[in-house]
C-alpha cells in the first residue's frame, strides 16, 4: 500500500487503518475495513490485532453491532499499568490491555509516591486514574486509587554467581536483568527457572522482581520444553470440567452408521506416533466406464462424536486450537483418553469414522465422492518406513501379509494423483525437515535429517483430495466453513526474490504472474549448482503464509481453488468444524454444526491461525535450545555451513551438519567497517569491498551456545569473497563519510565472552 512505512511489517499503516475508519462513521467492520484497505491473507490477521490494540488504547470503539469508531480522545477515567520511569524519575503508563504504542500517559508529580499508610506506586503496578490531556497529545495521570500488581509474569532463571543474585529471563528479546527482591533469593536455588513478576521499583538501576513459582532446574531434562512452553503462554494441562467431561464419555456404539469393517484401512504414521487419526484403502475401480481407474477410501476418527459443540472439552479445545509437537513431548489439544484412546484408530480395535470414499479416472482425475459415517477396524499400523520397504521389496514380517492386497494398490492410486498433480503444477519446494531425537533422559541422542519416502507423499496427496473433497461438499451444499487459504505471493515479495536472483545471474520476469509452476521451473533450474539450496530457501520465504479464513481465495500452493482441513480432527480444531459441518450438511447425525457455531466461524478462523503461529514459534524455540544443549559440548570446534541471512548486525550460518542456526556478529568479519547492502544480500566492506553474500557456503567456529535462550554465536574463519574495486553506481559510501548500518570490531578483552 502506498505510503506504507517500510519497517511496518503489516500492509497498512496506522494512519491508513484510521482514515479507513473514519470514512467508515461507524459503519465500517473488520470486513470493510479490509476492503477499504485491499488486504489479503496475513494482512487480514494483523488488522485483526491492530483494531483489537486501538480498542484497548482507547483510540476507537465498538459501534452498533460490529463497526468501528474513532474516539477523539482517551476516556477522562481508565485503569493503566505503571511500565517505566521518564529521565527525571517521573512514573510513566499506559492502557492496561495495550499491546500497541498508546499515547504518552505520565503521572503528576508526586501523584503515587505514597504516604501515611500506603505504599508507593511502582513498575508493575495497576492504578485507577483521572486522565488530563496535554496540548502535545500526551496525558496527565491522576490517581484515584491503586489497583495492586499487573498480571505480567516473566521467566528467568535464577543466577547466585558471583556478586549479587540476578533474575535473567530466558527471552532473547529482553535485555534486562531483574534484581532479587528482598527475601527472594531465597526461594530458589541457584540455576533454577522461575516466574517472577516485577516487583516494586526504584528510581535508579535494574528493575526488582518476585519470584511466584519456582519450575526446576534450568539443566534439567525437559527445561528447553519448559521454557519455550511459558514463553509462548501455552497450558499443558486440561482444566477440571473437561477432566470430568472425560471421565463420563462412554464409547459410542456403530448405531446406524455405515460398516466399513470389512474394508481393510489401514494407519501409515511416524513410528512414534501415538495418536492415528486418518486411514486409507485403495483398489481399482471395476466399473467398465471407468477402465484403469481407482477407489479410494480415507478415513478420519470422528472426534465430533465425543466433543460436542459448545462443551467444556470444545472450550478447551478452541482455547488450544491444535496440539503442539516440541522434540520431548507433545501438548495434545484433547485429553489422553480421546487423543490416544476413543478418537485414536487404533489397530483391529473398532472405531467410529467420518470417511470420504472417492473415484478418479486411470489419470488421477476425481470423477465423483460420497461422504460415509462408518464404523471401522484398522487392519494393521505400519511406519512409514515399513510400508517403503515392502514396496521396494524389503518386506517386515507384519507387511509382507498386506503387500499384494493392500499396499500395492495404494500405490497404483498414488501413482495417478502425483501425476495430477503434476499437471495441477503445485508448488514443490524441496526443504529437508531436521528432527532432534531426545533420549529418556533428556539429552539430544542424534539430530537427523528425516527421509521423506513416497509412503509420506502417498498420505499427504490421499489426505489432500479428502480435503479438497470436504470443501467441495460444504460449497455445494451451501454450509459455511472454515477454508484452508494461502494466497499468492505479494509483489513486494516477489521484487525481492527478483533481487536476489540478480546477484546469482538468475533471471525472473517481473512482469508475468507468479504461478506456482514458474517456482517449480526456477527450483529445477537451480537443482545441481551451488545455490540450490539458497534458492529453496528464498523461494519458500517468499511465500505467503497460509491462514484459516471464512472467505476462499484458494490455496496458491497446492495449486487448488477449494481447500478445507478434514483429516486431523484430534490435533487440529479447525478439522473439527469442518466435521460438524459435513455432519450437518450431508445429514450424518444430530451432532452437526450448530446455529450459534456458524455464526463464530469468522472469530474462530482468526483465533486458530494466531494459535497454529503460537505453536510453531514455541517448536522453534524448543528446538533451537535443544540443538544449543547438543552443541555446548563442542564450543571451540569448527563446522562448515552457509550463509542463510544477512543483516545490518550481523550473518546467520546454517550448520550443515545439524541445521543448527547461529548468528555471526558483524563485529567479527574483520578490522574494517562493512555495511549492509540490501540489494545483493550482502555485509560489504567499506574501504576492500570484499563481500559476504546470501548462500555463500562458510567455515565457523563456535563461540558460544546458550541453552536457556537457544542463541548460538560463530566467528567467522571464511575470508570474504573479493569485490570490485569501484563502487557500483548509488551503492558505496553515504554522504558524510560513514556508511549506514557500519560496525567497526572493537579489539576483545581478554577473558571476555561476547
């Protein structure tokens, strides 16, 4: 959008989300202010953020039903958290449900310092306020009364070192130590995680905190866990309704569904799964209209028959949204007793299904599908790996028996759907998936790379059409639900990309739509030289990210005009809705969707996709201390990796040997000043023009890696590649001598970890 500020990583300004409301008068909801706005994908759920942050700032408020307006200012009484102190030592506020910039809130002189039997106000704290506005546009806080301490909480560990305690949060984004209150110290041994909430401030140097609950030893097993499962905010246990809910679920009985006992399904999973919602089936198709064609059937665990709409276990359920996988454990989004139990389809147990039995032609073309609640037995479980090596003749004791009968013809129906979707020209991005194994004892054992066989392409395009098949239903049947969209690539995006392949004398066509078979052609270009790897990466980063959403826009990966998720209804809540509605819609039962659930569809496709984000970040973040407790050990030794990010502060390394990413701090490439040259991915010196750039692979050895936070540092033992000598044309130099984002190394200390 133009005039959007570029540090702005939405696609709208503030100034453009006001304006667009003020058009609105009132009128305008979120819908049409993403009209107004032209937003699409990502942008619609930070817009969602947005509104939520001016609500609590008090900048607009709730019209009518579901529009928007502007409020000229901050209401005259309003309850604020005291966060910081100005220069002066004068306390400073702000909304207590703000998440965004509110405008400068500062108490009168005086006003909280406290008397004759009342303590002062300090950090942290929450307070009823008069509200005076200044001509600057600040405020001027009076207190009426203090409301006790804010709710923020903060995890640290507890370090009783040298000299006095400290509190250091495991953040890498908080900078700022905590000192011990008094007393708190004692609380907690030294090395333990704890969660502390600041406690009262002082005018001058670190804040205090204290300490509320003590979690264990930050190098104990599990601790990596633990720390990216708090800072995230993510429950791991099941509150008492739902526990009792659980407790009352009887097994249902097959009733009236359909008997699918005697199709032999079978669950082809990780081998350490321990949950297995989806099982397929497959033979040719003996109708002579459809010669060489193929029946598939997949079946999915009918988590709607136990978790109803609107109960204790859905509320929980929505809270979660999905479960979450970290290297040591998962967080399951339903309790053990349905995740692993009555939901689980477990082998030769009978289970109640929702399945979907489809046709396609000798080509992979779906000819026609039928929805089915059924009751079926899973005939055998198999590993991934297990089902590869029958096919390809390597056959276990257990899938020898299912190799004529089952597994092969579950490959002759893959074969047709890869070749459409071949021809579909889906996105294929090739990004190895690297999995840290975590022994009993809560050391990493191995970092590997996983293989990925065409049993896992098998499932994946056999739950894909099931997918395509449930969105197609709720179309046609005209129930609302929940799509699966990821829309194309942004033009920013894709002028970046452009950029990139400049410097690699690659060439994209600005000028043609970015079809997902355009990657695919580049990818395949690039597969053999130096850059493969570099260009997957870049490809896939400039992706967008997909999104759940109430409105289609089609899913631009898989190259796919409707897409709903069906098929993992016990770790994901999205699947569950869909569920409902096919329930509903091809009237399977009285445990459908409801009224007042599709009514909240619009609310819960936007919680769902913040929830699925929250989730991916904490496995990042677990996996990233897990692989820095693997590497402490070899602080020192050298490693080979390439160059996966450039910044103004610094390069990121990818270690190829574990995937492990680390940052090498512009500090330590050397005695000159380098700058950081936007245009070709590269830190450039100032005086040589030697360059690092994108994708170049590097030696480096460790520096440091801190388990706690996950943060690897690296010196760089790679010289950089030679420049010219002559900066190009607007690139070199800025005015007044100094280049912009420089750093000069500074000679180290000795004895001195940076």
């Amino acid at each position: 959008m133009s005039g959007k500020n570029k540090s702005d990583p939405s696609g709208f300004t503030r100034e453009a989300l006001i304006e667009a409301i003020r058009l609105g008068r009132g009128e305008f909801g979120k819908r049409e202010i993403a009209r107004a706005l032209r937003l699409k994908g990502d942008d619609k759920i930070a817009l969602k953020f947005a509104l939520r942050e001016m609500l609590d700032e008090g900048l607009i408020r709730k019209e009518g039903r579901s529009g928007f307006a502007l409020t000229e200012a901050l209401p005259s009484v309003m309850v604020v958290v005291i966060h910081d102190r100005d220069t002066d030592g004068e306390l400073l506020a702000r909304p207590e449900k703000s998440n965004g910039e509110p405008p400068l809130i500062r108490l009168a002189p005086g006003e909280g310092a406290g008397g004759a039997g009342s303590s002062a106000l300090g950090v942290g704290d929450r307070a009823l306020v008069r509200l005076e506005p200044e001509e600057d546009g600040s405020y001027e806080a009076r207190l009426i009364r203090k409301l006790g301490q804010s709710a923020h909480k903060i995890l640290c560990v507890l370090s009783k070192g040298k000299g006095a305690p400290r509190l250091k949060p495991v953040d890498r984004r908080s900078r700022h130590e905590l000192v011990p209150a008094k007393g708190e110290a004692a609380k907690a041994k030294d090395g333990d995680l704890v969660i502390c909430r600041i406690g009262r401030d002082r005018s001058h140097g670190l804040k205090s905190g204290i300490i509320e609950e003590v979690v264990g030893d930050v190098n104990s097993p599990g601790a990596g866990s633990l720390i990216a499962l708090h800072s995230h905010g993510i429950e791991t246990g099941f509150k008492d309704e739902e526990l009792a809910e659980v407790e009352k679920l009887k097994p249902v009985t097959m009733g009236d569904r359909t008997d699918l006992r005697d199709t032999p399904l079978i669950t082809i999973d990780p081998e350490d799964a321990r949950d297995h919602d989806d099982a397929v089936w497959a033979a040719p198709d003996t109708d002579p209209k459809n010669d060489g064609g193929w029946i598939v059937l997949v079946a999915i665990a009918d988590v709607s028959a136990y978790v109803t709409s609107g109960s204790a276990l859905d509320k929980g359920a929505l809270r979660r949204g999905n479960s979450t996988y970290l290297p040591d454990r998962v967080v399951p989004m339903l309790p053990e007793r349905l995740s692993n139990d009555l939901c689980s389809l477990r082998e030769h147990e009978d289970r109640p299904c929702l399945a979907v039995r489809m046709i396609f032609d000798k080509d992979g073309n779906k000819r026609r599908h039928t929805f089915i609640r059924g009751w079926m037995r899973s005939a055998a479980k198999l590993a991934y790996g297990e089902a590869q090596d029958a096919i390809d003749g390597r056959s276990s004791p257990k899938a020898e028996p299912l190799l004529e009968e089952i597994l092969k013809p579950l490959w002759g129906a893959y074969r047709a759907l890869a070749a459409a979707r071949k021809r579909r020209g889906a996105l294929e991005i090739d990004a190895p998936e690297r999995r840290v194994r975590v022994g009993e004892d809560g050391k990493v054992k191995e970092i590997e790379t996983r293989e990925r066989f065409d049993a896992h392409k098998l499932i994946e395009e056999c739950m894909i059409q099931a997918n395509v098949c449930a969105a197609e239903t709720l179309e046609q049947k005209g129930r609302p639900l929940i799509y699966r969209a990821h829309e194309p690539p942004s033009l920013e995006k894709m002028d970046a990309l452009a950029d990139f392949l400049q410097t690699i004398d690659m060439k994209w066509s600005r000028g043609e739509p970015p079809r997902p078979d355009r990657f695919n052609r580049l990818l395949e270009q690039a597969k053999g030289g130096d850059h493969y790897e570099t260009v997957n990466e870049v490809v896939l980063r400039s992706q967008s990210q997909a999104v759940y959403s109430t409105e289609n826009p089609g899913h631009y990966g898989l190259n796919l005009r409707k897409y709903a998720h069906f098929t993992s209804p016990i770790r994901r809540y999205a699947d569950l809705t869909v569920h409902r509605a096919l329930i509903r819609a091809c009237k399977l039962g009285k445990d459908g969707q409801t009224d007042a659930e599709a009514s909240q569809l619009d609310a819960i496709a936007e919680d769902i996709t913040a929830l699925e984000r929250r989730s991916m970040a904490a496995e990042r973040d677990a996996t990233d201390r897990y692989i820095a407790l693997y590497l402490a050990e070899r602080v020192g030794s050298e490693f080979e990796g390439r160059i996966t990010g450039v910044t103004r502060f610094g390069l990121f390394v990818r270690l190829h040997e574990t995937g492990a990413d680390g940052l090498v701090p512009i500090s330590r490439l050397g005695d000159e000043r380098f700058h950081h040259d936007e245009a070709l991915h590269a830190l450039i010196g100032q005086y040589s023009r030697d360059m690092y750039r994108l994708g170049r692979s590097v030696t480096v050895r460790l520096d440091e890696a801190t388990p706690v936070t996950g943060g690897l540092l690296f010196d760089m033992l790679t010289p950089p590649e030679k420049g010219p000598r002559h900066s190009p044309r607007g690139r070199g130099k800025p005015q007044g001598g100094r280049p912009q984002s420089s750093f000069k190394r500074q000679p180290r200390k000795k004895g001195r970890r940076r």
